[in-house]
C-alpha cells in the first residue's frame, strides 16, 4: 500500500509540473522571428553566406554530401552494434558461449568501424580532389 501511495504521490507532482510549465511552452511558441520585416531571414543568409554554405553546389559537393551522410550512418550502426554486443556481455551471466559471441560481434563491429573510417578518408580525399580539379 504504501509504494502505491508514493507513485500516486509522484504522478501527482509530475502532472502538476508539466500542468505548470507547458502553458510558458505555448506562450513562447506564438512568437514569431519573421514579423520584423524578415530580418531574421537576412541573418540567417548572412550566416550560411559567412559559414561557406551556398544555396548553389557542384555535382562533387553533392556526391560528397550524399558519401559522408552514408558513412555517417554507418557509424550509427556501428555504435548500434557496439551497444549491442556490450549488452549481450553483461547480461551473459558467466555463459562463456554469450561472452564469446558477444566479443566476436565487438571485433566485427570495430573492424567494420575502421573500414569505415578508412573509406570515410578516402572518399574525402577523392572529392576534394575532384572538387579542386573542376575549379
């Protein structure tokens, strides 16, 4: 009885605090940037024009772009992989064929990463090459 009556308490106070702070949420949602004649627009063209980010790229930038966001995401999934396999390491109990299996898919997924890193340099190489080679 009492643990029930101590989550009652903690939804109770969990309610009333989001009842309290998601009004403020709304509030300062209703402002808008944009209302001052779009100077918030210039600033932004101004930064992304300072920072080197043009609306217009080459064929090279857009295929570089398009290579590191793919081996980005690969780099997530080796993260994936390496969480994984920790996990399956701390949960084996002293299983030694949990543990070795979980140690096997940590060496997969660190060579892999290194694959990765590998083509992520190369192909970083090759498109600055390519880029300063059509300029």
């Amino acid at each position: 009885m009492q643990i029930t009556q101590k989550i009652v308490a903690t939804a109770t106070a969990a309610s009333m605090a989001i009842s309290l702070f998601v009004p403020m949420l709304a509030v300062h949602a209703a402002t808008n940037p944009f209302a001052e004649g779009g100077k918030a627009q210039q600033y932004l063209k101004k930064t992304g024009e300072e920072a080197g980010i043009g609306t217009s790229a080459s064929a090279p930038e857009i295929v570089g772009r398009i290579i590191n966001i793919a081996l980005s995401l690969l780099g997530l999934v080796f993260l994936g992989l390496a969480l994984y396999a920790g996990f399956k390491w701390m949960t084996a109990q002293g299983d030694s064929k949990e543990v070795d299996a979980a140690k096997d898919t940590l060496k997969n997924s660190v060579i892999g990463l290194i694959v990765i890193m590998a083509s992520y340099a190369l192909s970083n190489f090759v498109i600055s090459q390519l880029f300063t080679a059509t300029q």
